[in-house]
C-alpha cells in the first residue's frame, strides 16, 4: 500500500513526508503479514513453520530436522486423528490419508492376531508417522508389524540384464523400476 500516493501532489513533494510514508508502507507490510501469517497457523493445512513449531511443542511432538512442512503437517494431523474405538475402515481411511491411495498394503492375520501394513516406497517418508500412529492407535492384543514394501525379484524379472547392470542396488531395490529409462 502506497502511502504517498494517498496524498495530494503539494505534500508528496515535501522530502520529510516521503520519508515517513516509506516507513509507514513498511509497517504496514510488516503487519500485513503479521496477521496473514496469525490466521493461516489457526489451520494445520495453512501453518507456517512458526505454527507447526508451536503445535509441536504444545503436543511434545518432535520432528527431524530434514523434515518438510508437509511432513510435520502430516505428522501433527496423525497426532488429532487418533479416534477409538480402531476399526478396520477407519484405519484404512487414515493410512490413505497418510500413504495415498496406492501408498499402503495391509494383510490381517486373524489366526495369531496380526497386522501387517506395507508402507510403498513413494510414501517412505511418513514410514515413522505410520508408524507411531499404528503404535497408539492399534490394540495391545494385535502384534504390528510395518515395513516398507520393497521391489521384488518378480518386479524385476522383467528387466534385462543390460538394464540392470547400469543400475545399483539401492535403486534396483528402492527405485521405480517401471521407468527404467531413468536411470
């Protein structure tokens, strides 16, 4: 917001005024943002890094230091949407909330009371989210066992050896090898 051009010709040319309209115009950009940033963090899906850092201390939640923004989010909406009684679909709902769609596998193993949820490695980062949140939300009863699903050797049979060979383990394992043309 321009200040000086809120005034009329005659007082905008005076040296003194044009100064202090440009200190003004600063503090008020300064408070534009100041209140911007005050309504976003009333919301996790608009929070600065400011707001997240205070959610995070209020709940004793911590974070890494590589994590993103968006993981911290992730990690903050895991925290509010620990709702009991834990159902199937409710689980099933959070962990597309978390992983995506195709992001997760889970296999019940009714006959020794097991959950085994397989986190795909495009969601890799929430693994530790999945994770915590499969720990407070999953009863004693049931043993968890959560594990990022790897690529396969049948994933990988269908690559040929010339292709292969250029690639190394970690990416044979972790990467996408459906575009092999990546690597």
């Amino acid at each position: 917001m321009q200040m000086l051009n809120h005034l009329q010709d005659v007082v905008q040319s005076i040296k003194e005024i044009q100064i202090i309209a440009k200190v003004d115009d600063e503090e008020n950009t300064l408070i534009t943002l100041s209140t911007n940033n005050l309504y976003n963090n009333q919301f996790l899906a608009t929070c600065t890094v400011e707001g997240i850092k205070r959610y995070e201390d209020m709940f004793g939640i911590s974070y890494l230091a590589i994590d993103t923004l968006e993981e911290r989010i992730f990690r903050l909406i895991a925290y509010y949407n620990k709702q009991l009684p834990y159902t199937k679909p409710m689980l099933e709902q959070n962990l597309e909330a978390f992983c995506g769609k195709d992001g997760y596998k889970i296999v019940y193993d009714y006959e020794i009371d097991k959950l085994t949820v397989k986190i795909a490695l495009s969601a890799q980062s929430m693994f530790n989210t999945v994770r915590d949140y499969l720990e407070t939300t999953v009863p004693l009863n049931i043993i968890i066992d959560c594990m990022l699903l790897y690529n396969t050797w049948n994933m990988a049979k269908m690559l040929t050896w010339d292709t292969v060979s250029t690639m190394t383990w970690k990416q044979l394992r972790e990467g996408d090898i459906a575009n092999v043309n990546d690597y």
